[in-house]
C-alpha cells in the first residue's frame, strides 16, 4: 500500500486491509479468511452482511437518510423506540438515540444529574462505578470507568467519583461462599454512599458483566438483587451499562434480566445495529421522563446524529432479524457449548487460569500460576500475544486488559456472532487453541510460567 494518513491504533503498524465479510467470517483483500470470534468489538451479533439488514438500509437512504431531530420524528425511529419498550423490562420505554456506547453512558449521567435538579435536589450529583469497567471514552464517560490504562493519561481532567470492587468470583476470598461473597460486593455500594454522603449520589452505573476490563466476569446470584435494593434506600438511580450485554449477547434480551432486576436506566451499543450504522441508545424509566417532562421539559443532551432515519432503520431491521432467527434462545445455547469448549482449554492449559461467561459473551483468563492464580505483569502483554498469534492464524479475539495491575491476570474475551454454529464454534477452538499453546511454549522456554 502506499503510504498511509490514516491515524491507527498503533502507529507504525501494518494493517491488513478488510475486503468483506459473510455470516462469521471476514476475508482481507489478500484473500485470507478470519473467524470473527469476537464479532469486531462485541458488536457484529447477526454476522457480516446480511441481506435483510443490506436492503433496510438501501430503503430507507432511497427515502431520506437524514433529517434533523429538533425539526422532525421518522417513522423508522418510532418503531425503534416502540421495540425498544417492548423488550426493556418494567416501566424502561422511553429511549434517547445516541451514536456510541461513550454517549449512551454519557447521556445516562447527564440525565441522572437533571433528574435530580427537577425534584430540587441538585447536590445529587456524583455518579459511583465499580473498579474493573468500562463505560467510555469520552471524559464523562471516563470518570465514570475503572479502565486503569485507559484512565492514566488524563486522571487531572476526570471527575473524582468514588469506585467500588465489583465482584470478581475467580479471586474470591477463601472461605466466602459465591453468595456471601456478591452480597458483600454489593455492600460495598451502601458503604461508599454514606461515606459520600446519600444527598450527593446521583447514580450508580454497572456492566452486568464485566466486559472490556475483565473479560467476561459474571456476578454471584443476588448481587444485582442487593445492588437494586441499596440503590432504592438511598434513592440513587441504577444505570445498567448494556452497551456490550444488551440485544441477546449473554442469552437473555438484557443482561439483567438474568437476574429479574429493573434499572433506571439502560444503555445500549453495539450489538444494537450489530455494527451495520453507529447507533447507541439511552433507556429511561417512565418515572424519570414524567419528571423531567413536569419540570423543564427539555433533555439537555443530544448530538447532531442523535436519532437518525437511517441508523434506526438499520437497528430496527437488526432487532427483527434478532426476533425472526429467535437469536437470542441460539446465543444462550450456543454460548453454553462456546463456554464448555472453553472451559475444556482452561482444564488442559496451563496458561489459562479461568473460563467463564454468559450466553454468547465468554472470557478467558491467561496467569503465571494455574495453583496460585498468580497475575502477570501487563508489561508481559500476554492476552496481546494470544491475540497476535490468533490473529496470524485467522481468528479474530478481543482483549481484555484494563484490570488492576497485580490484582487481576490478562484475558481475552470471545463473542462470536449468535449465529454461529456449533461446527463453527469447533473451528474457531481448534484455531484458539493452537494460539494459546503457541505463546504458552515461548512462555515456558523464557520460564515465566509455572
Ligand atoms: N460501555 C461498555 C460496557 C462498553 O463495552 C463500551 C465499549 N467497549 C462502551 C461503553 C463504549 O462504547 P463506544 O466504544 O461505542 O463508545
């Protein structure tokens, strides 16, 4: 290629070049095949081209493809927020089109503040999050993320909101049952709101899972329930970050619905329009909008592509393949097969410490010491070596890295689109495997594995 002006995310690196796509896999314009096995970013959750999706958005650009939001509605939007209702659980029906996971979650704490503001309670707003998460990139966002790699450089800039740990079952304390355990993470919640103060804490945000920083990390059972319960003593909203877990991604339509828990608030990504258009979205209460609608009936965010014709034409088309090919029931079964497969790697592997995940949203985590769960240090950079060498090979896998240093070990996540079969889920193990075992040799010679 001839010398390139586009910034990438590692200077000095060679890219290859993406040529196309088809169900799982994508081809680079050499012609070499890849498994998707992480669906891009967790995002591609139908697959590649996909011929329902391709003709939505060729009908919908043949009518308008943009047409501002303060000017007019679109039809494609209101059946994206009518469908949005229908699968969000209890009074979740209103949603505030956004562009990214960043803005969703950005948007959720600008709301959270106003709210408060409305009902005359403006000191209510400090927003607490969990250490090991990711919620963003943009600076609201950020502060509200345990992302230590991501946070470092700009620490000055970012609100100083107090973080709890969130649980981490593979590093539970010896002695804790899983239960006790996850209630007393989510006791921790209780501590640092009256530490705070219950008349300064707006919100508190959570990924159901633990995605981007941990690799698939699933609370204990009764987390989330004691989590809800703490929020509704101090009157503090609980935003669920469904960026990476909503649209079916962990088995169910949202991840906490795994748990029957109702937040006030659900962000959503991804998944959403399954990469096809950049289209996010943020879920409010019916009892958060009355409020604002009964007080100053503005929503003080917003962006020029917020609600767009053709991104929501693009989503609304993804939800109904979604329905149709009942993807949802496929990525909780198959996601369970992807989990036992994985969790063979983790008995067989010595470098792989844990195997874990929900539905179609499955992680793995590389340590110096199986025994020990002894981390590496990030500088090893071994879930970048994993990912290189499954890279070299033609699969696709996405880190996991922004956890504590020394506290937790490096993963990868593996999110495959809910389409996959389980032929292909074979294939895509054989590939992983071969990938791991590959960097575990060199790790071995250089006797930095135990
Ligand atoms: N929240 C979660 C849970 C995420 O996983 C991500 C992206 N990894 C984001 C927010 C940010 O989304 P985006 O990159 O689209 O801004």
């Amino acid at each position: 290629m001839e010398r390139s002006y586009v910034i990438k995310p590692e200077l000095g690196k060679n890219y290859p070049v993406i040529s196309h796509g088809k169900g799982i896999y994508l081809y680079d314009t050499e012609g070499k095949q890849y498994i998707d096995g992480c669906s891009g970013a967790v995002t591609v959750s139908i697959g590649h081209a996909v011929d329902e999706v391709v003709e939505a958005m060729y009908a919908q650009a043949k009518e308008v493809s943009f047409a501002y939001r303060s000017h007019f509605s679109s039809d494609a939007v209101e059946k994206l927020g009518a469908k949005l209702a229908e699968w969000a659980p209890g009074s979740l029906n209103w949603t505030f089109f956004v562009s990214s996971g960043s803005e969703a979650t950005e948007t959720a704490q600008k709301i959270a503040i106003q709210y408060w503001q409305e009902r005359g309670k403006p000191t209510k707003s400090r927003i607490i999050s969990r250490w090991m998460s990711y919620h963003g990139i943009t600076m609201g966002a950020l502060s509200m993320s345990g992302h230590v790699l991501r946070r470092k450089r700009f620490v000055p800039l970012l609100e100083d909101y107090p973080a709890i740990t969130g649980p981490y079952p593979y590093r539970k304390p010896e002695g804790m049952s899983l239960e006790e355990y996850g209630l007393a993470c989510a006791n921790e919640l209780e501590t640092a709101i009256l530490r705070v103060g219950p008349d300064q804490v707006a919100a508190f945000i959570a990924e159901p899972v633990i995605g981007a920083t941990a690799g698939a990390v699933v609370p204990p059972d009764g987390y989330f329930q004691r989590i809800r319960e703490i929020c509704d003593k101090y009157d503090v909203l609980f935003i669920a970050d469904e960026v990476m877990t909503g649209i079916g991604r962990t088995g169910k339509a949202f991840g906490v619905d795994h748990w029957g828990v109702v937040p006030d608030m659900i962000t959503l990504g991804k998944g959403m329009s399954s990469g096809y258009t950049p289209m996010a979205a943020t879920i409010v209460s019916e009892e958060i909008i009355e409020t604002i609608a009964n007080g100053s009936g503005l929503i003080m965010a917003g962006h020029t592509y917020s609600a767009n014709p053709q991104s929501a034409a693009v989503s609304l088309a993804v939800l109904n393949y979604v329905e149709k090919h009942q993807l949802i029931e496929k990525s909780a079964e198959q996601g369970a097969y992807l989990l036992q497969r994985l969790q063979e790697l983790a008995t067989e592997l010595p470098l792989v410490g844990d195997a874990r995940g929900l539905g179609m949203l499955c992680g793995l985590e590389f340590v110096k010491n199986k025994q020990t769960k002894e981390p590496f240090a990030l500088s090893e950079n071994v879930s970048g070596k994993v990912i290189a060498k499954a890279f070299e090979k033609g699969l696709l896998v996405y880190p996991a890295v922004g956890g504590i240093e020394g506290v937790a070990g490096d993963s990868v996540i593996l999110a495959p689109p809910l389409t996959i079969t389980k032929e292909q889920i074979d294939e895509l193990i054989s590939l992983l495997k071969a990938a791991i075992e590959s960097v575990q040799q060199e790790l071995q010679e250089k006797a930095l594995i135990g």
